[in-house]
C-alpha cells in the first residue's frame, strides 16, 4: 500500500544514504534522488550534523560524501521497518 504520491522524509533519507554507500558527489545526490538544490542543502545537513554521512575530500576543492556505520545502520533499519509495513512499492 503506498499511502500517498509525495515522498516521506524517511523515504528520502534512505533514498539519499543508499547513493551514498559508494560516495557521490552532491550533483549525483541531487539527481539521483529528484531534489532541488535546497532541499539537498536541508537533508544533507540533517545526514552530516547526525553522523550518517560524512565529507571525504578527494581532492582540492573536490568533496565526496560517504556514508558512515551510523548511517548503514540507520538504512538496515529504514528498510526492515518498511518491508514489514509494505510501504514504498510501486
């Protein structure tokens, strides 16, 4: 059952830690996951200052975000309490 056509900030969340399981850049956030560049600033900053993801630079001036244990484990979690609810399928 998918409750309604927008997605949840849970959603999103997941959304944008399973992007950065690999490392991506905030262009491939924001495309990846159909954001606008304010809405990848507010979630980014809730991922970042919570310790689910983190910056790794990868060079002068570029930056990488990577996701943390943390953040693994808060995806686990995002996807366990999803499937036993059958929330998000299409």
């Amino acid at each position: 059952m998918k409750l309604n056509n927008r997605r949840s900030n849970i959603q999103i969340i997941a959304e944008m830690l399973r992007t950065g399981e690999n490392g991506a850049g905030k262009t491939k956030f924001m495309y990846n996951n159909n954001m606008s560049y304010t809405q990848l600033q507010k979630y980014m900053s809730f991922l970042i200052n919570n310790g689910f993801i983190s910056q790794v630079y990868v060079g002068n001036p570029k930056v990488t975000y990577q996701v943390t244990d943390t953040g693994s484990k808060l995806l686990r979690s995002i996807d366990s309490v999803t499937e036993i609810l059958g929330w998000f399928e299409e």
